[in-house]
C-alpha cells in the first residue's frame, strides 16, 4: 500500500490536488496490473493531517508490538519542517469578508463588465482599502513591501500600474459605487437614515504651486483642486483640498465631496442638498455646524419641506447677543452637562426658532483655560517698558491676549474688564436654529450633540486611523479617487465597529495576531493558518465571518 496523489485542472486554470491510500492489484480478467483506492483522504486543501498522524501511529505500534521493526533514532525522529515565511491574515481576511458583504467588490465588478474591462481592478482597489485599514501608506509602499507581507492571493501579482489604474475606477465611477454601497449597509445593519450629518475638513499639499487648468479625462472633466483658502489645519499658505462627507446617526457615510481649497463652507450646501435628494433618503434633518449658517443655506435647505438644526455663530448675529442671550429664563436638562432652553424670536410665519444650549463641563473648563490666559497676559503687560511699540502690537495682534485688551489714551495695552465679562457670558453656550416645529427642545439638542460621530469620522480619515495625508497624488481625478479609496475604508470599518461594539484600533490589535505561515514538510510547500484564540473567535462570531481554512495552499 502507498499514498497516492492525483490532480484535476478546472477550467479557470487551477489545479486541485486529492490523496489517497492505494494498493497495487493485478486484474483477474485483463491480467495487468492497476491501482486500487482502498481509502480516499479527499482534496488536498482539505486534508485532514491529524487523521493521517493517527493512521501513522497506530501502524508503528503494532509493528513495534510484534518486534518485527526496531526503529532507528533517525526514523523516529519527527519530519523536518522548514518555516519559510509568515503574513499577516487577520485583518485581510475581515477586510475581504466586509468588501463582498458591504458589495463593493460587486458594485465595481458590475461596472467594470459593463465596460467590457479585463485588468483586475477590484483585486487591487481591495489590496489598497486593507491597506489603509491595516497599516497606511502610498501606493508605492503598497506594492513594494505591504503585499509581500499579507496573505492576499488576488493581489499576489499585481504591478505598480495596475495599483494606479485601478483608482481611475473610482474617479469615473467613486459616487455611485459609495451610494450603492451605503444602501447596501443600511440594509444590512438597519442603519437610521433620518438624520444625516454634513461637515467639511481641509487636507494640504506639501507643495508651493496651486492648480490652474482643470483636467479632462474621458468625457469627464475635474476642476482645479489644490487651491489656498482658509485651513483647519493652520496651513494657510499651502495648497489644500476640501473634503466634504455626509454621514448617519451610526458614522456609515452616506457620500463624500473633494471641493477646491478655497471653497467657502456656506456655499456648498445647494451641491450637498442636490446630490443627498437624488439619494431618495426620504425624510432627512440635515444637521450641520456654524460653517454652513448663512441666510440663502437656510433658504435652501427649507426647500421641498427640507428640514434642518444649525449651529449658529454667536459673535456675528445681532439678533442672538441681543434677543437670544439676554432672554430670561429656566435651562432644563437634557443629559449629564448638557441644558437647554427655547428662544422664540419674531412672530407669525416669519417666526425663528432658537435653542440655548449650555454645557456645564465645558463652562468651568473655559473659564480655568481663560485664567491662565489672563495670569501670562499680566506677566507680559508688567515685561513693558515704557517704550514698547512692538511688543505692545504683537500682544494687541495675538489671537491668544488680543481679544482681553484695549488702550489708554497713551496707546498702552491694558486688560479689559468688559471684555472679559462679555466673555465669561458666553462660556458654555451654543446656539442652534432649526425650522423643524415638531422636534422637542431634546431631540435638538442631542441631535446637535450626535455631531461629534463625524468629527470622529475626520480623525479616523486623517490622523488616528486611515491616514489620508500625505497625499502624494497631483492630479484632481487621482485626488478625488484617493479620498473615494479612503471612505470605502471607512464604510469598512464603522461596518465592523457597529458589528462588534468594539474601536477598530482594538480590533486590530486582536485581528494582527492570526498570522499565515508557509513551511515544507517532506518535500511539500504548505501554509497554513495559526490558531484562533478565544478573543478572536468572539470578534468572527460578532462579525457573522467564518474562520480561515486551517490549510491555505499546498503546494
């Protein structure tokens, strides 16, 4: 008797191998001699190796038992295994999961065969979103060192080029796939889509020049992108983009926007308010920060009984610091640190509906923060000599003491005790404006409050998690394409946060331990997956994915 291999090739190419123990038996009829399966093992990456150690056992102890083979301590010895190299598993092999539940990969496959297109763009548009999920950086890194850590087969073979091309997909076709996709989650995870949060951040170049042409590209045509304008960043003086995103109560983003660095926030609403009616949300309350306030954004979002909650700025509105603040009357509580009253200013039709909003926590921290501003400025004022031109304007100037000082009659800087009333008065305090009648003075408030999920999104976008800077693109429709790669990473992750209750940066630390490791035993290439712990085994069954194959490949 022998261990017998057979393969069969299938018609993509592959080829799948099966074992099984044979014996050569000489036909009574035909009087040649041919082999006989006495037992099948089945398919080779299937193989159940412990079975096959069992068999090996028990043979060795009856010939051990009978005397008729004393083993050698050679033959005794345990096979050789030679440990080539070991990836990382875990986090590819959840990215993939989500990437074919969420339907992206379906979403871009469809697309691509309505174009009749061959190259594998999905198979590199996924090795790019694990990526950014797993440890970011640029396409270059991506291809020279990140895909020769990972176990991804699909992505094996991929060229530099290939990775480029691929982000052309998202630049043609990037706000359909993410439509596409997000219906898809909310289906999935019953997502909420009554309230949909709008903000915009910026993300600079590293560059002196701005763009000046736009760029045509198969029918399509990209503006100028890298533009100066305000930062959030405080880089003033580089190139930027503006990165505009939408998204639910839950953090799934709903769309994204790659404006011009100089776009102003309040002119941007009429584009948003556009795309998210195509949408067909349904009834939707738009909640937006200070940046979007402005008479014709409150007009256009009023618009086919659109529904909106602002934040207003207080120091620009007459009205507030004269009718709003000053208007007596009881806070009531909302949540732990949070009070809120109503304001109703004007009458009729015409009616405006303010609510004050105070944060106890917030309060006490302004006013400990502007004590020791005011204890550096005292030091800095009894510094002056009485010749002090330059420092008395450089503290005039500062964004930091200028807004606690004035003047004498000598033009010397001194503090000003109004000044710092006036602000002791709004320690605290936000206002927001909404047209909505049927929403309580809580459900503002904390719909207001539930803003901080897409400032969290922006982190995860540019610092904590996906790092979309540094961008190395220069042409808007790479730009763009980057920014759609990066929120479908994103779509990825919220999906396992809202899953698993549990911060993706935690779920990488767990899903970083389940490694894919080549080695050879008698003579035969195998990788093969190392053990699941009970913590990760919790964080699959949470996420609905089922384990990896013990055995990944042989061969």
């Amino acid at each position: 008797m022998y261990l017998r291999t057979t393969q069969r090739r299938n018609k993509d190419g592959s080829t799948v191998r099966y074992y099984a123990l044979a014996e050569n038996v000489r036909h009574p009829e035909k009087g040649h001699v041919e082999a006989k399966v006495v037992h099948s093992f089945g398919r080779a990456d299937r193989l159940d190796r412990a079975a096959l150690e069992r068999l090996v056992r028990s043979i060795r102890r009856v010939l051990d038992a009978d005397g008729a083979h004393v083993p050698t301590g050679e033959e005794t010895a345990v096979p050789a295994i030679e440990i080539e190299a070991s990836f990382e598993l875990g986090v590819v092999h959840v990215v993939e999961q989500l990437w074919a539940r969420l339907g992206i990969g379906q979403a871009i496959a469809t697309r691509l065969a309505a174009e009749e297109r061959q190259a594998p763009h999905e198979a590199a548009l996924l090795a790019m979103a694990a990526q950014r999920l797993a440890r970011p950086g640029s396409k270059l890194a991506c291809h020279q060192r990140w895909l020769d850590r990972v176990w991804l087969p699909a992505a094996k073979d991929l060229s530099l080029s290939q990775l480029y091309r691929a982000l052309d997909v998202l630049a043609e076709h990037g706000n359909a796939i993410e439509e596409e996709v997000f219906w898809t989650g909310a289906d999935l995870f019953k997502l909420d889509v009554d309230l949909v949060f709008y903000d915009a951040t910026t993300a600079w170049f590293e560059c002196d020049e701005e763009d000046v042409a736009p760029e045509s590209w198969r029918g399509l045509t990209f503006a100028p992108l890298r533009k100066r304008g305000h930062s959030k960043e405080g880089r003033d003086n580089d190139p930027q983009v503006v990165i505009a995103l939408a998204v639910t109560r839950d953090g799934m983003p709903v769309r994204s926007w790659v404006l011009p660095g100089n776009t102003p926030d309040v002119t941007t609403v009429q584009r948003i308010k556009d795309d998210l009616r195509q949408m067909r949300l349904g009834r939707a309350l738009f909640v937006g920060d200070a940046g979007m306030y402005a008479r014709a954004n409150l007009a256009e979002l009023s618009k086919g009984a659109g529904r909106y909650i602002l934040a207003t700025p207080i120091g620009r509105l007459k009205e507030i610091k004269d009718e709003v603040l000053r208007r007596p009357g009881r806070y009531a509580e909302i949540a732990p640190n949070l009070r809120a009253k109503e304001v109703i200013v004007g009458q009729g039709e015409r009616r405006r509906r303010y609510i004050l909003c105070l944060n106890v926590e917030e309060a006490a921290r302004q006013k400990r923060h502007r004590e020791q501003i005011l204890e550096l400025l005292q030091l800095e004022l009894d510094r002056l000599g009485s010749d002090h031109p330059k420092a008395a304007c450089r503290l005039l100037a500062s964004k930091r003491f200028g807004p606690y000082l004035a003047q004498d009659e000598h033009g010397r800087p001194y503090i000003d005790r109004i000044k710092i009333r006036r602000a002791e008065q709004l320690d605290g305090k936000f206002v927001l404006t909404t047209n909505d009648d049927s929403l309580s003075v809580a459900d503002i408030a904390l719909g207001y409050k539930g803003m901080w999920i897409i400032e969290a999104c922006f982190r995860k976008l540019k610092t904590t998690g996906l790092g979309i800077r540094p961008m190395f693109h220069w042409t808007p429709r790479r730009i763009v394409a980057h920014v759609k790669l990066c929120v479908l990473a994103l779509m990825i992750q919220r999906s396992a946060e809202i899953a698993t209750e549990t911060p993706w940066s935690q779920l990488v630390d767990v899903l970083e331990r389940l490694k894919a490791v080549r080695y050879t035993a008698e003579g035969e290439a195998i990788v093969q997956a190392s053990r699941i712990t009970p913590e990760l085994a919790a964080i699959l069954k949470k996420l609905e994915i089922s384990r990896p194959k013990p055995i990944l490949a042989v061969g």
